[in-house]
C-alpha cells in the first residue's frame, strides 16, 4: 500500500486507461454541419 503522503505520477495513458481516438475531430463538425442543414430545411420548408 503506497503511502498517503507519496505522490502518485502516472502518465495519460495509464490515467486514462487506454487511447483516444481521434474521431472527436471529424464527428464534431460534421454532426453541427447536419444540425445546420436540417434546421434550414425545415426552416425553408415552412415557407
């Protein structure tokens, strides 16, 4: 059992329990991309 005191280092990875995947970058813009066109759809279809 570590000591209460001690501090404990470890690294993103192991914090994190595994990778990130990148996706986030792509499925981010894309998805308000969708948002916005289905907004002005119906918006436009109103009309």
């Amino acid at each position: 059992m570590a000591n209460e005191n001690e501090r404990i280092e470890v690294t993103t990875d192991e914090a994190r329990a595994g990778s990130t995947p990148h996706m986030t970058r792509y499925i981010l813009p894309m998805s308000l991309v969708l948002v916005v066109v289905i907004f002005a759809f119906i918006l436009f279809a109103r009309q």
